[in-house]
C-alpha cells in the first residue's frame, strides 16, 4: 500500500506517467519514461484485481495506461513503435547518472516487454 500510495503521489498529473527519477518531477532534468511507467501500471492494475490494493487505484492505473498509449506509434508498416524508455540500468552512482541517459530509446526491449505486461492486466480486466 505505501509503495503505491507514493506513485499515486509522484504520477505526473498532465501525462499520467512517472518521471526517471520517479520522486524528482519537479527537477526539470528530469523526464517521463516508458519502461518503469508500464511496469506501474501492471503492478498497481493486478494489485487492483487481486484484492492487494484498494479500488481507488484503478484510476491511478487508468491513467497511466492513457499515458502510454501517447507512446505506441505506427511506422509505416503498421507495426508498433514505443517510445521514451531508458537504456537498461542498475544502481547508479549519483541523481545525475540517473538523468544522463538520453537520448531516449524506441524499440527498446525493455520497453516493449513492459508495456506488454501492462496491457495483459489493462485489456484483460478492463472495467
């Protein structure tokens, strides 16, 4: 609950997505990112489902799916393109390592994998 008390508090409220550093949004270095955005949203939307969390957070889910959807595109074949994730990383050594990871990525595996994950929860249990 407390976990998902803070990303309800640190989404960002325009987009519905969370930011790299997710409690740093107000820095204007730092930026929206994909990859952890989805991995939200399906682990907030299954909290949801399975009784872990309470109701309320549905919305908080709702709207970060809306934000990713922002981030699916079509090329010219019609095949998916996502955008806005990181390169794959561990723990950092300083807030600035965090931010110095552009330019952001499309395709990324990473990015793929955890937007998927969100929409098996989202399109699976949709309201």
């Amino acid at each position: 609950g407390s976990l998902a008390t803070a990303l309800k508090n640190d989404q960002d409220a325009s987009t519905g997505l969370w930011h790299q550093v997710v409690d740093k949004g107000s820095d204007s270095n730092d930026f929206l990112e994909s990859s952890a955005s989805g991995m939200f949203v399906y682990a907030l939307k299954l909290g949801v489902v399975r009784g872990y969390l309470d109701a309320s957070f549905e919305s908080v889910a709702q709207k970060g799916w809306q934000g990713l959807m922002t981030r699916v595109t079509e090329d010219a074949q019609n095949r998916p393109n996502i955008t806005g994730a990181v390169h794959g990383m561990g723990v950092q050594n300083d807030y600035a390592s965090y931010l110095n990871q552009m330019p952001l990525l499309t395709n990324s595996s990473h990015g793929y994998c955890a937007i998927l994950l969100a929409a098996s929860e989202m399109e699976a249990h949709a309201p």
